[in-house]
C-alpha cells in the first residue's frame, strides 16, 4: 500500500490503489526501453485555482530497491509530453525487501486541470540525474563563527527568499525577500547573532536559569538556546530543503520539542512544522510557538479573523495596559489578543511594500478541555518602529499567575507558512489571499503501479 500527500504540508492523505498488472505499450517510449517499472501519479486541481511549480510529495515504496540505486535511477516525467520533470528523493529507508521514502516534484496546472505523471525506476544503467532549479544551499555566513561548523549552519535561497539558518542553534536568523529591497531582516541579538524565529519557547517562574548570551535567573527558554540541537537531520537538494531539530529542552526536560523548516524551489514561503508534548507533569506559566519577530522593516499589521472579516494596526502606535484595541481591552502592555487559529498575519511596510506573513494552517490543542487555563491565542506585540513581533500562545496565558498545572502526555502540533509577498496597504492584499486559499484546497492525488 501507498500513501500520498501534498506538500505544502497541509498534510491531507489519501488511500492509493496499486494494481500490479502487465501492460503493453505499442510504441515504447526510450523510458519504456530502458526502464523496468514505473509509477503511474495523477494529480488533480480541486479548487479552480492554477498552480505554478506547486510542490506534490508521494510516499512510495520499491521492493527490491537499494537507496544507491534510487538515487541514480529515478526519474519522473510528464504524460504524454514526455518531459522529464525535476524531482528529490528524501526520508530514505532500507529494509530486507526494499526502501521506503517519499518523492517530491512540481506541477502545473489549469483550474481544475488532471495531468499524470510516471515516476520511471529499476534501470541499473541510469545515470544520476543532475537538475538546476534555483534552489541553492551553501555555509551561512555574518554571524558568529562556530568551529567546526555544523550542517544545518546553512544559507538556503531560491529566486523569492534567502534564510539564513543560525550556526549554532539551526534557527532561522536572518531573512530577505529578494523580491523587494533584498535588505535583510533581523530581530534580537544583532547583525551577528540574529534570531528572527525565536519558538517554540515556555516560561516557568520557578525554573530560573543563566541563560546563554544575556542576563541571568530568567525563566524564558527557546529552541534558539539549543547548542545544538539534541538531535537533527538535514535533506537537501534541487527541488526542497528540510531541517528538523528534536529534543527536550535544556532546562525544563519535562517538555518535548521538535521544529522543522520546508522551503522549495520557486516558491516564496518556508513551512514551519512544531510539535510540543508533556512528557511528565509540569506547570508552566505559557508555551508558545510561531513567534517571529522583525527589526524595523515593518510599520503596518493585518490579520484575517476566522469570521473572515480583516482589521489592521499601525506598528508605530504603543498599547498601554487598558488600551482598546478592536474593542478588545489590552491586559498585557503591548499585545493585542488574536483567535489561537487565525487565518493569516501579516506585517507591511505602505512606503517600500516589503511584507510577510504567517498562514495558519494546522493547529492541534489537546490540552484545551484537559486543564483549567486560559483560552490559546494567538497575538501580535507593539514595540513601536523598533522591532514588532506575532506569535501564538499554546497553554497558560502572557505575564498572569498562577500558573498552569499540565498533566502529563498533553500535545500540541501547528504548522505555520512563512509567506513573503509585496503589500503597500492599498485594496486587498492579492498574493496572500492566492496562497491562503492554496494551502486549503491540496492537490488530489492517486498512484497506479504498473509494470509494462
């Protein structure tokens, strides 16, 4: 059996039918002569929206394969064009019949437009396949130096966006959107030790530690603190690049975390995949996750609602405790209180149109119910022009006592695309809306294996 899924990861599976059936082919193509078997993937557009080099991923396994082999063998092409597609193997693993491990490759396609596509193996006298699609990594550089360097310590860009993965932690530390001024953002630690991705994090105010870079008896702890990671595993390649880091926190064991970054060729957004889980009873006063933050770059925000209805605010304009914003009284100096699961956020800057954005596009809460807490929430934090930041508070509530008693075994998965589009505040804010609705309506996708 097969399982299928579309990327980006808004992770919708679906049940494949193999049929392991001899077919002829009255004109055998030169794929068909020098390649044993192949896979039959069609691939359907639901949601009347076109897709330009959209990422399709296919979990697949291949009896009788060795992983050398598959990556010098495959190919994917389109039918009947006969075009070979690009494509990157990854999440390779071997077992005493075969490998197991998924394929991705870009589609386009019409508005509600099928194409098919067969993925071509088992020719052991394939040449390795060589592709140039824009996607490029290389070692990070404009940060403090790590000796030796480590392998997520890396710079990965297409033609939209370039990050730039912190070399000591692997945590996104810079950003540029290489569709608008190219200057790159920062937030906290400076030009050399940046971290715009600061989560996911927790505070515990009985758990005070020295924490590393600044100040001391803190109860702050993010997986940028990680030095390294406790464990982590890079894929990289033409089409996509993935970083996942996991492991409990330095600090406060008791919690489990994982984090990991997806960026593909042409595409102008990183998927960011969190996972937090009590491994034992805990109290904690909040957790949070999707914290971005942005030094200068920014003086606008926008955020869609889940009744679909827009507001915004201007970043130059302090929140005082007491303040009314949307008619919603701030009780944290400075935040202004979203819904947990809120559609999109976005921040702009209505001079140079340099904007990104976080869409929410999963969002697993099993504590909700559980344990006595505030409501989750997500929120945006006002610092004036100096630097802004939006993030989501999984469980406990910002700066509130006493804090919230976890039991053990609760779990909280999110996924989160980072998406950087052009935005002056004029009208609607067109390429955000395209990609939100993207992200909601995956692919459709079957597989067929056949062996002619």
């Amino acid at each position: 059996m097969i399982r299928a899924c579309f990327y980006p990861l808004v992770c919708a599976c679906f049940l494949l039918t193999l049929a392991a059936q001899c077919q002829a082919q009255p004109t055998p193509s030169k794929w068909e002569q020098h390649w044993k078997k192949w896979l039959a993937v069609q691939v359907q557009e639901p949601g009347g929206l076109p897709r330009q080099q959209e990422p399709v991923d296919v979990e697949i396994r291949f009896d009788g394969m060795t992983i050398e082999r598959l990556r010098k063998e495959v190919r994917v092409v389109e039918i009947p064009s006969g075009r070979e597609v690009p494509s990157q193997l990854h999440g390779l693993a071997a077992d005493k019949t075969g490998v197991v491990g998924r394929l991705t490759f870009p589609a386009d396609l019409k508005a509600k437009e099928t194409k098919t596509f067969r993925v071509y193996f088992d020719n052991i006298k394939a040449d390795p396949p060589t592709y140039d699609v824009g996607l490029t990594t290389m070692p990070v550089t404009g940060f403090v130096k790590i000796e030796p360097p480590r392998p997520f310590g890396l710079t990965v860009q297409n033609e939209h966006i370039r990050v730039d993965l912190h070399p000591r932690s692997g945590q996104i530390g810079k950003l540029n959107f290489l569709k608008g001024t190219g200057k790159p953002f920062i937030f906290v630690g400076g030009e050399q030790d940046s971290k715009v991705h600061w989560g996911p994090d927790l505070r515990n105010r009985k758990r005070l530690f020295d924490p590393p870079y600044k100040g001391h008896d803190r109860g702050w702890e993010y997986t940028h603190y990680w030095d390294p990671p406790p464990h982590f595993v890079v894929e990289k390649g033409p089409v996509l690049f993935k970083l996942k880091r996991w492991g409990s926190f330095t600090h406060n064991k008791e919690v489990f975390c994982s984090v990991t970054y997806t960026m593909y060729a042409h595409q102008p957004y990183i998927v960011v995949d969190t996972e937090m889980k009590t491994l034992e009873d805990y109290e904690v006063e909040f957790l949070r996750d999707d914290e971005f933050g942005f030094k200068f770059g920014f003086n606008q925000a926008l955020w869609k609602e889940k009744s679909g209805k827009v507001k915004g605010w201007d970043l130059r304009k302090l929140i005082p405790i007491g303040s009314v914003v949307h008619g919603t009284k701030v009780e944290a100096n400075g935040i202004i209180e979203l819904e947990p699961d809120c559609p999109w956020i976005t921040f702009y800057h209505d001079e140079t149109a340099e904007a990104v954005a976080t869409i929410h596009t999963q969002y697993h809460n099993t504590a909700v119910g559980k344990v006595k807490m505030d409501p989750p929430m997500s929120f945006i934090h006002v610092n004036g022009p100096a630097h802004n930041y939006w993030g989501r508070v999984l469980a406990g509530k910002l700066h509130r006592l006493p804090q919230a008693q976890l039991p053990k075994s609760c779990e909280w998965r999110t996924q989160s695309v980072v998406l950087f589009h052009n935005y002056s505040g004029k009208g609607e804010p067109e390429t955000l809306n395209r990609y939100d609705r993207i992200l909601r309506n995956p692919l459709k996708i079957n597989v067929d294996m056949m062996k002619p």
